[in-house]
C-alpha cells in the first residue's frame, strides 16, 4: 500500500503473477489472493497452466464481483483503513477501494 497514492488510469501498481491454481494455496487462500489483487487494481496475470485449470479455479478466476472492482474507470488502489486482532490470536485487516460513481469495495482479510 505503500505506493498506493501512484495507482491512476494508466498507472497501475504490479502485484506479480496471481498464484491461483498452482497447488500451493488452499481454496480459501485462493479467493482471498483474488481479492485482494482486484481490490488492489493490480494487473491479473495468471500464473497457472489454464489447459490444466479445475472448474474452482476458472470460477475463482472469472468471479464478475471481483474483475468489476479491478476494472473499475477510477483504476485506483485500494487502501489499509484498519487492522487488529480478535483476542486470541487472530489478525484481520479492512481494506477499502473508491469505485466511479461514489460507491467503495471493501474487504474484510482474515491473516491468519
């Protein structure tokens, strides 16, 4: 988030290959690498064999919910707007995206 304030039209910050598919993510830690890559405005490169993709995958892949929040005309980043623990153990973080037309994404990270 540190170069969020450079993320406009134009100008997008790289996150890298999406790890989707790869085998070394659980199911849930795929969605949540998807979210926050589009909450992001990162380009989606995936990082997969797509001949080799399982329905999960393309599924998780082409969610409209998310790739609407990435390509959003703003094209801006989304930013940290909060983070704490739940008491025993658990981290989480909120993150919020501006969108066209006023409306915001939000996404609620569970880090652990």
């Amino acid at each position: 988030a540190m170069y969020a304030h450079l993320a406009r039209p134009g100008y997008h910050n790289d996150f890298d290959m999406l790890e989707i598919g790869n085998g070394r993510l659980a199911q849930q830690e795929e969605k949540a690498h998807m979210a926050i890559w589009c909450l992001m405005s990162s380009p989606l490169l995936a990082g997969n064999n797509l001949t080799a993709a399982t329905p999960e995958v393309i599924k998780i892949l082409t969610a409209a919910g998310p790739l609407s929040v990435n390509q959003d005309e703003l094209a801006l980043q989304g930013r940290l707007c909060g983070q704490g623990s739940d008491g025993t153990g658990g981290v989480w973080q909120a993150w919020a995206k501006p969108l066209v037309g006023g409306a915001t994404a939000a996404l609620l990270l569970n880090r652990n």
